[in-house]
C-alpha cells in the first residue's frame, strides 16, 4: 500500500513539473522583453520643427527642443564622398539651434539633424531630419527701367532704377566696328542711377546697356547687363532749328550734320 502511494505521487509531481516552462527559457524571454521595452524608452523622438535661416556665408539651423534628450547631432552632406559627414555635437537639450559659418555665397546645402540619450553607459539616438537651403548671392540684380534722353546734338543722358545692394554701376555702349560692347564709364554709388554723355555726333544713334556691381570679401559681383537702350541725337542749327532723324531730307542749306 505505501508502495502503491508514493509511486502515484512521485508520477504527480513528474507530472506538475512537466507542464510548467524551464527556468532558462522563462529568463531568457523575460530579458529579452525588458532590453526592447528600455531601448525603445531611451531613445529621443524625431527632430521636428526643422528650419534653416541663411545669409550669404552663414546657415542658422533651429529646431524644436526634444525632451529627455542630453544632445544633439549635426550633419552636413558632402558632394564628393555623396555621404553626410557629422559637423558638430550639441551637449543639452534647450540648445536647439547651430549656427554654420564659412559658407559660399549662391551655394546650395543639404543638413541633418538628431537627438541623442546617454543612459547606463549606451548612446540612443533619435531619427535624422533634413533640410536644404541656398546661401544668398553677392551678386545684383538685372538693372531695369533704363532710358535714354538726348539734351543736345552732342550730349545726352542715362537713367535707370536702383538696384538694391549694389555699390555702383557700369556703363557700356555698343561699338559697331568691334560689333561688341565697350565699357564708357564706371558710376560709384548704389543711390547714383543717371549718367551724363557727352561727345556724341549729331543725328547719330547709340546703343546702351547698363549692368549693377557690387563688392563683398575682396571680390567684385557683377550683375546681369541690362536690356539695350537706344539714345538718339539730334541736329541744332545757326537758327536754333532742332531737327531730328526724321528731319534729315529736310535741313536747311549750310548746316551739315556731323
């Protein structure tokens, strides 16, 4: 009978043993759950809010602050490798901004930004944003609104509207021989947008353009040439008669036409 007895319960707990998981395979799982629920709290969100501000020569990227974040990451793309490269590492969360210098003037760049967290001795980084963004350029606008008034049969005048940020312009008048524009004078001063011409022929006609400068970093930006203006002069004789190109067949005797 105590045979009987302890046969069966040693089959109970054979039996109770088996129906429960093994300790190995219960820690193992267990551990493994814990690792990816802490990875996925520990790392920061996505940079959000991105924005970039550029200058000629300067970038300020900004962005909103992520929380629980230790840092930031940022990165510029490289054309020649045609990788981003890390540019600088921002320690604390409330600086969520960097300002880029020694830039190029007219030149189109590519940012990433991302969050970090140090915990227990491991890094957990956040996912990249990106941005682009063109540099502003030295270099003027097209002159436009450019006339031309003849005030005698020898002298005229130009006048255009400003350009904003230019430092002066140029003048140039059409040669028919060289069949090229030559430069006929150099007018300093953004705010100074007329040019007196003198020595011209009379009834003669002349072609005119006019281009903005400006100077930055030792270098001078020339702007697009304007659209061609013509000036034509006129004929004045012994009698104070004004006679224009249409008037040609009709000149008095003893007043020649230069």
């Amino acid at each position: 009978m105590k045979k009987a007895i302890i046969t069966t319960f040693a089959a109970l707990i054979m039996a109770a043993s088996q129906a429960l998981p093994a300790a190995d395979t219960f820690t193992a799982f267990t551990s493994d759950t814990a690792v990816t629920a802490h990875a996925a709290d520990y790392t920061p969100a996505k940079i959000n809010s991105l924005s970039a501000k550029a200058s000629y020569t300067k970038v300020t990227l900004s962005w909103a602050e992520i929380s629980g974040a230790n840092g930031y990451r940022v990165y510029i793309y490289d054309a020649k490798t045609k990788k981003y490269k890390k540019l600088t590492t921002i320690s604390g969360s409330s600086t969520a901004s960097y300002k880029v210098t020694g830039l190029t003037p007219a030149t189109g760049y590519r940012f990433k930004v991302r969050a970090y967290r140090k915990v227990n001795g491991k890094t957990y980084w956040g996912k990249t944003a990106a941005i682009s963004v063109t540099t502003k350029s030295y270099t003027p606008a097209q002159v436009k609104g450019v006339s031309a008034t003849p005030f005698t049969d020898t002298a005229g005048a130009l006048s255009w509207t400003k350009v904003a940020n230019a430092n002066g312009y140029r003048v140039y008048v059409y040669n028919t021989a060289t069949k090229k524009y030559k430069k006929v004078a150099t007018v300093s001063g953004g705010d100074n947008t007329n040019y007196d011409i003198t020595g011209l022929k009379a009834l003669t006609s002349y072609r005119y353009k006019v281009r903005a400068y400006r100077k930055a970093g030792g270098k001078t930006y020339w702007g697009k040439p304007s659209k061609a203006v013509t000036l034509t002069t006129y004929h004045e004789d012994n009698w104070g008669e004004v006679y224009g190109p249409d008037d040609w067949g009709v000149l008095p005797p003893g007043n020649p036409v230069y």
